[in-house]
C-alpha cells in the first residue's frame, strides 16, 4: 500500500460517509476504511438476526415477528426534513439518484399526557386542539409573521431586530402562552431545550419558516422523508458516489491505527501490518478515543409492535416530540415510529424507537413518558450508550473527529455537524443553494 491519498476516513457511519462523499466531489483522493464488514458503523441498519446477535448474544428472535430479513432497524433512527440541509446535500452530491424516499405520515407533540398533530401554518393553528380560541389567534398573528419575514426585507421585519431580539421577547410580542411557546420551539424549531429562549430569536424564526416549507413540500401529514429500506441505504448511497469519484472502501480492516509524526500531526494509519499515507483522517470518535470526551449518554429504547401507535391516526411513520417541560427533565424526550410502509418491517409490524439523553441513574425508567404512548408492545431491546465530543485541535493534529449521535429523531442536528466539519477539513463552506424539485419522494 505505497499509495498517497488526501484523506483517511474511519468507519463507514453516516457522517463519514457524507464527508468521504463531499471530499470525493471536490476531487480529493479519499480511502476510507472500517473495522466492521458491513456499512453504518453506529449509524446502520440491522436485520433481525443482527439485532439480536449485538444485544441478546446467541437468543434467536421469536418466530411471530416475522423474517430476519424484511426488517431494517436502524440504530440511530431519524426522518429528515424535506427542505433540510441533509436533502440538499443529498441534492448537491447526486446521491438522490442512488435513494427512494417517502414522506412520513405524521409529526405530533405530547402535551399533558396526549398526543396532538403539530400545527406548523396560519391555518392549521386555527384549526388545532392543542390551543384555545383566544390562543389561536394570537398563534395565527406569530405564523403569519414568520411566513411573511425575509431577511433581506426589511419592511417585514416589523421593526426588530432579530439578530439583537430574543426569541422570549419575539413570543412576547405576541402574547403567545408558554404551552404554545413549548410546541413551536420544540416541535417546529427542534430545540432540544430551552437554552433558545434566552437567543437572539434569527435562527428559531428561520427554524421555523423551514419546518413549514418542508411541510408544504410534499403536502403530506408532516415535513419529514425517510428513505426506503430505512437509514442504511445512506452510509452505502454515498460510497457509491465517492467510488464514482474515485475513492476506495475497505471493510473489515482490523486495528485501523492512526500514525502521527514528531510534531503530533497526522501521517497515515496503519492496518494488518501496512502504512497508507495521508495528512488528514477523519473519523468517529471510537478510532481515537484519546482525542474524545464523554459528554453525556442516550437512551433508547427499540420496541417491535403489531398496530401502529394510538391517537395518531392510525400513521405508518410517525414522530412525537414531548418537550422537556412536559416531562419535567432538562431535555427532550423522542418517539420515532415506522413500518412496512418504508420497507423495514413486514406488513402489520411497526418499530417505535423511544429516545432520550440520560439525566438520572435509572435510564429504562426515564422512558416511561414515551414508552406509555405506544399501547401494547411486543418485544422491546434497551440500549443506553455513551455521547463523545472531540476536544483536539484538528489545526494541530490534522484529525477530524465527528460527535456521537444524539437522540433527537431528525437529522438537523447531524448535519450542523457535518457542515462543521467540512469546513475544518477543505477552510470551504458548502454551497447548500440547490434545486430542492431534484429530490423527491415516492408515491404511493
């Protein structure tokens, strides 16, 4: 292996696959490597067998879910948002090619111990059982305004600021009570928690104009998409794209190990013996785990049903937010649910995820709010696993180490990452201006 390449990538998750398929558009000769034989990395899709094999060691799963082989569950499952920065990075790569998507049935918020549709327009908050008369209008008032804000545009900014405004004082303005404050920053805007109130209000109104631009996109029950036969066509989508471009994969390489020079910078990892040369690798925090620290733990649950979840219209896909201040905790709690309608369990079978950030020393018992929605389970795998964040200095070392995932159900957060990172490694940001009517999602 005497050959140079550019640049290194270990592990063949989602994000590092989404930069192994940036880097190889921009034309830089990229190998990219993981000690697992299968793609996903943290991020993959499993079979039945599989999944029990990685959390029931040699127990075989129970005959009445169903073959191995029709489920597909993901190990960090998330929808994306039609309009978000994934599709448009999927649109600037031409992976859309390589991917079928559908769009996902419903989006609800908890409130109170129900389940309500969330209101994304002016004319869903009128319509909304989540609010009262009086709180519908008030709702409609901020929604129009949102609708209307362009900012370039002074003339509909009403006279704030929204740089210098927070996003409290902007809900003042409209008199908007704390329940429906809750909704639209968790719901709408996906904060994780309520640290965005105290923020110049910008990015939540932005947050939220692109919820209902997705929302419209598809004219579905929700503004999310979700690719058939579930996540783990990502991971294999892109490095299709980053062998069209010349990159090369290897799986199953054992002790993918990061050499460095005197001065502490990158020159190559060495595998089975042989050194191949590159003065950069990018990786998941598990290939340098003396470069991490452990920020945190997720909790999940992966719960294997026979109906969909209740009082969500009997929806395929589905996915519930219960915000932090409904529950009590200091972040968000996560349903996700989906079904044979996107290939990843046989007809009449639904997997619903409940996830959530650790935040007491009995993790199982923090479920309890998401897990009570579901009605009756059938088979249930626990998983709580540890959140790392890189704390090098990549402008020293020339390592670029991705976050662990966390457990919110759509991939904005993801993606903030990626862009991130992207701009560390090539000193570019990515030009996101895409047509969006290049990706779109299957009928029926």
């Amino acid at each position: 292996m005497d050959e140079e390449y550019d640049v290194i990538v270990l592990g063949t998750g989602l994000k590092e696959c989404i930069l192994s398929g940036l880097l190889s558009v921009d034309r830089l000769k990229v190998l990219h490597m993981d000690r697992n034989d299968y793609y996903g990395g943290a991020s993959a899709s499993l079979t039945l067998n599989q999944l029990w094999a990685k959390y029931r060691g040699t127990e075989k799963p129970p005959p009445f879910l169903g073959s191995s082989k029709e489920y597909n569950v993901d190990m960090v499952p998330k929808f994306m948002m039609a309009n978000g920065a994934l599709v448009r990075i999927l649109i600037h790569t031409d992976v859309t090619k390589y991917l079928l998507f559908k769009a996902v049935d419903g989006s609800y918020v908890y409130k109170q111990g129900k389940v309500y549709k969330v209101p994304a327009t002016d004319v869903e908050a009128l319509k909304s059982p989540l609010m009262g008369l009086f709180e519908k209008r008030r709702a409609r008032k901020f929604f129009i305004y949102v609708q209307n804000y362009d900012e370039d545009d002074p003339r509909t900014h009403e006279g704030m600021d929204l740089n210098r405004v927070t996003t409290k004082e902007l809900f003042a303005k409209y008199g908007v009570d704390e329940n429906t404050i809750d909704f639209i920053g968790h719901s709408l805007a996906l904060h994780r928690d309520d640290h965005y109130l105290g923020e110049p209000a910008l990015e939540t109104v932005k947050k939220v104009k692109l919820y209902a631009e997705s929302m419209a996109r598809f004219q579905g029950g929700s503004p999310y998409i979700y690719p058939l036969y579930g996540l783990g066509e990502l991971p294999q989508a892109f490095a299709r794209l980053s062998a069209v471009y010349g990159g090369t994969y290897m799986l199953a390489k054992p002790e993918c190990k990061v050499e460095f020079d005197e001065m502490g910078k990158v020159t190559g990892v060495t595998s089975e013996g042989e050194t191949v040369k590159a003065p950069k690798v990018v990786c998941d925090p598990s290939y340098l785990p003396n470069k991490v620290r452990k920020v945190g733990k997720v909790v999940r649950a992966i719960c294997f049903m026979s109906h969909p979840i209740p009082n969500t219209g009997d929806s395929d896909s589905v996915q519930i937010i219960l915000p932090q201040k409904q529950l009590g905790r200091r972040s968000d709690m996560y349903v996700f649910c989906c079904s044979h309608s996107h290939n990843v369990a046989p007809k009449g079978k639904y997997i619903a995820f409940v996830s959530a950030s650790v935040e007491t020393e009995t993790p199982e018992a923090e479920l309890e709010p998401g897990l009570a929605l579901l009605g009756p389970i059938d088979e249930k795998i626990l998983d709580v696993y540890d959140q790392y964040e890189p704390v090098n200095d990549s402008t020293l070392d020339n390592c670029f180490i991705s976050k662990s995932y966390d457990p919110t159900t759509h991939f904005e957060t993801t993606v903030q990452d990626v862009l991130k990172m992207y701009t560390k490694i090539t000193g570019k940001v990515l030009d996101l201006s895409v047509d969006l009517s290049a990706a779109s999602a299957a009928e029926e």
